[in-house]
C-alpha cells in the first residue's frame, strides 16, 4: 500500500523543528524512517504533516557528556555501534545496539527513534532503564530532561508531548559488569523476551508494556506478559528465567 498524503516538511534547525511540530495540527516526527514508513505504508499511521529532521546540521554526534555517552537525534545504531567512544564509555549500549533488527536497517534506524517509538520489545529502553540514563527534549516552550524511569508509559507511548523533539539520548557509563540477552524467532527479530543487566540491576523487555526493572532472584514476580502469535505468556515467563540466568549466571 502507499501513504495517506501528508503534507512533508525539511526543517534545517532544531529552532525550526520545533516550531513546526508546535504548530501543525497533527504532526510526526521522522527520522531514520525504519519504524514510521512501515506504519505509513500499512495506513496504520496517517498523520497530516511530516516534519523530517534528516537535514538539521550537527545532529548526528555521539559524543562524551558527564561521564556517559550523549547520543544526538540523527545518529544511526550503526555509529552507535561501530564508535570506538562508545565500545570505551559504554560498551553495553555497543553490544545492545548489535540485537536491533539487521545492519541495513540500523544504517538507517536512530538510537532517539529508537526511544522515541517505545516498541516494549526493543532492546535500547531497557538499556537506558538499565543504566538510569535520560532523554533531552526540545520545545518552543524550552527544554527538559526525562529520566529512563519516568520516559515509557506503555506500548509505544512516552512522557514526550506532541509539540517535543527527542534532541538527545544520554547512557551513563558502564564499564561495570554488564550482559544482555535475548530469545527471538529468528536472528534480528524483535525478542519474545530479553534481559539487560548492570551491576546488579536487571531490566526487562518484551514482556510488559514498557521495559521493566526486575528483582534478578525472582524476575518474573508480578509480570503479566501478553500471550500472540509468536508466544503464550507462560512461555513468555519461563524465558525471562531463561534470559535472567543468562545475564546473571549461577
Ligand atoms: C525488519 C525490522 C526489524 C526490526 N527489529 C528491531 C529490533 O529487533 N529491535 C528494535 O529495537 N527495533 C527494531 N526495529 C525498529 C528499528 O530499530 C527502528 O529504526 C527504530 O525503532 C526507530 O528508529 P527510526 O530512526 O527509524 O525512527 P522513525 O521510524 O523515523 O520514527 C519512529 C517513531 O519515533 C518518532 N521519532 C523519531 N525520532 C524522533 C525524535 N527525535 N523526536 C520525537 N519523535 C521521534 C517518530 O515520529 C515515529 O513515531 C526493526 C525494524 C524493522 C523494519
């Protein structure tokens, strides 16, 4: 199928940006288009305007930032991934990036996107839960700082308000003892269920509406994943064991 029209706009600044997704009526966002267009294609979304942030100059940089890694709206998974910055300051958000989908579609496919989408079963909210980081957000009426914990609010829903651009990702550093690990159909499929640890901490993805932080003694206490095509929820349960013991050997 082909798009509902919409009516598309290049913003070169993030001023700019902000400005139209504050002032068209029914506005989306796109940025590596690897989430967005399918749901275009499929009408399953049909927004009115378009607002692509690919040419805003500069927004592309990983770079150092209190200690962690700031991550910029434009920078694919693929330079997360291959950044010599981030294997040193955070190699658990190098070795996350490496589960998302396949190389052609990170080449493309944005960390912030990433977040922006909130899919439950995507492996990068659970790292930034994980690893207590938080996302910068730009308004007209200013910016804001949301932490990991207060970001996902359910299936593809965020704290981030219709007039916001998701200017910034930040992952503190991790150079402690890390793991991630996740069951999938096939390699580079979203995951029926997954772990991230660090130190002691161990969040969850594919088995609530929203990456979860978990007790990595009894992680599935309190879950009530969804039962699909691809799994039941028993079956969901007894992998976040499998995923936990993984990520938190014996
Ligand atoms: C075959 C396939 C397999 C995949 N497998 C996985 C997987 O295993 N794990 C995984 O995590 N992901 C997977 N993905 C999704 C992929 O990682 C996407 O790239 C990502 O989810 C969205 O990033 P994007 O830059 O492409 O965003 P887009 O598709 O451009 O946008 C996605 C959503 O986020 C919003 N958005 C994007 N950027 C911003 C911003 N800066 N500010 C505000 N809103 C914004 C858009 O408006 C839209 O609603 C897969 C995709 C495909 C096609």
């Amino acid at each position: 199928m082909k798009p509902a029209p919409f009516e598309y706009h290049a913003p070169a600044s993030i001023g700019e940006a902000c400005s139209l997704i504050g002032s068209l009526e029914d506005a989306k966002v796109l940025a590596g288009g690897q989430s967005l267009i399918p749901l275009l294609n499929f009408r399953l979304a049909r927004p009115a305007h378009l607002v692509d942030i690919n040419r805003i100059a500069n927004f592309d940089r990983i770079y150092e930032r209190d200690g962690g890694i700031a991550v910029g709206a434009l920078a694919r998974q693929a330079d997360v991934e291959d950044s010599q910055l981030v294997a040193r300051v955070c190699p658990l958000l190098a070795a996350a990036t490496r589960l998302v989908a396949h190389r052609v579609i990170r080449n493309r496919g944005t960390v912030c996107g990433n977040l922006a989408h909130a899919d439950p079963a995507s492996e990068l909210p659970a790292v930034l839960l994980a690893l207590g980081g938080h996302v910068v957000a730009h308004s007209a009426r200013g910016s804001r700082i949301i932490p990991a914990a207060d970001f996902f609010t359910s299936v593809m829903q965020t704290r981030l308000a219709s007039d916001e651009l998701l200017t910034e990702a930040w992952f503190p550093k991790s150079t402690g003892r890390f793991g991630i690990a996740e069951e999938s159909r096939r390699h580079g499929d979203f995951a029926l269920a997954g772990a991230v640890r660090y130190g002691d901490r161990l969040a969850l993805f594919g088995v609530a509406p929203t990456p979860v932080l978990a007790d990595p003694r009894d992680p599935a206490r309190g879950l009530q994943p969804s039962a699909d095509l691809e799994a039941t929820a028993e079956f969901r349960l007894h992998l976040v064991q499998v995923v936990t013991e993984r990520v938190f050997p014996q």
